[in-house]
C-alpha cells in the first residue's frame, strides 16, 4: 500500500468523527472564533480558528509581500510536535525580514483541546488554523499536487505567492533556513 494511499484511509477515518463532532465542536469553539491574539510579552493566547479546507489557499493569499512558511501538522504526529519547535524559532529569528508562519493542524476538530494546549505550550507567537477536511484528495491537491499527503508537510512561498520550496518530513531550524534564505534574500 503506497504512503499516499495509507493518509488518505486515515484521513477518511478521522472524517467519520469529525462528522460526528462538528456541529458540537463548531458551537464551542464559537469563544474561540478570532485569530490568534498577542498577549503581553509577545506570546499568542491559545485561541485558534477552525477553517474549512477551501479557506487555506485565500490565507495564504492574503499574506502580501511575505515570504510564507505553511506547515501542515496534526497534535497525534510525532514528527510534527518535535519539529514543531523549530518552527517558531525559525518565525521568531526572520519575522523582521519578512517571514511568516501559518500553521494549519489537520486534527479532528473534536480535538480542539489538544491543540489549544499545544499550541499554548509551545508559545507560539503566528497564526494557527485547525482545518475541516471534506475532500482530502481534493485538499491536497490544491495544496500541491507532488505533496503525497503526508505530515509534517512544510510549503515555502516567495513573496508572489508563488511556491519555492517544499519540505516534507520532520526537519530542524537549519534546514528550514536553507528553505527561506532564498526567498527572503529576493527583492
């Protein structure tokens, strides 16, 4: 069975509860409906906000002039939490020269919790999105269609908004810098 093959059946498994949850998990994430908001001191509250997968691509978008760092994670990955670090490391050493990092957790949305915890454990200091998939082949696609659905998945954008680079696997902060120093460095 092919590794794109395998996260699409989990991905289909993990539909089945979402459809179960959403409607109650929708409600109570109502409070949590905002973007990530700063505290004092710089560290972003736990809040996050559920998306649909079809809204990716417009927040992307919307990051003008940017150089944008998308990461597609979930909390039950293990690579994903210990690469997860040097993902905010990475958005804390280039934010000033024009890096930006969205996150996008493709957990359960039942699992608000979990990644609210994480995320507050982790101090993340970027915008984080939990994305309801309702066709992940079709998500996935969009996303890029050499991307075999496997997480952690991390795609660079130039400040176009064109994609310059693709990392997929867990990687450390000096291989995400090789991915970004040469968008960043274009003018």
């Amino acid at each position: 069975m092919t590794n794109r093959l395998r996260t699409m059946q989990m991905w289909r498994r993990v539909l089945l509860g979402w459809a179960a949850c959403f409607l109650t998990a929708t409600f109570c994430a109502a409070n949590d409906a905002g973007a990530l908001k700063t505290q004092a001191g710089g560290a972003m509250t736990n809040a996050l906000r559920i998306i649909s997968e079809d809204k990716v691509q417009s927040i992307l978008a919307q990051q003008n002039d940017k150089v944008v760092v998308a990461n597609f994670w979930a909390t039950w990955c293990a690579p994903c939490r210990e690469e997860f670090p040097e993902l905010v490391k990475l958005h804390r050493r280039y934010r000033e020269r024009g890096l930006v990092v969205i996150a996008f957790a493709i957990d359960d949305v039942d699992a608000i919790a979990s990644v609210k915890k994480f995320v507050a454990e982790q101090k993340v200091d970027f915008q984080v999105y939990l994305v309801q998939l309702n066709d992940q082949e079709k998500f996935i696609d969009t996303i890029d269609k050499s991307w075999p659905g496997s997480i952690p998945a991390t795609f660079i954008y130039d400040k176009k908004g064109k994609l310059a680079g693709r990392l997929i696997g867990a990687h450390e902060l000096v291989e995400f810098e090789e991915a970004v120093k040469p968008a960043l460095s274009v003018q």
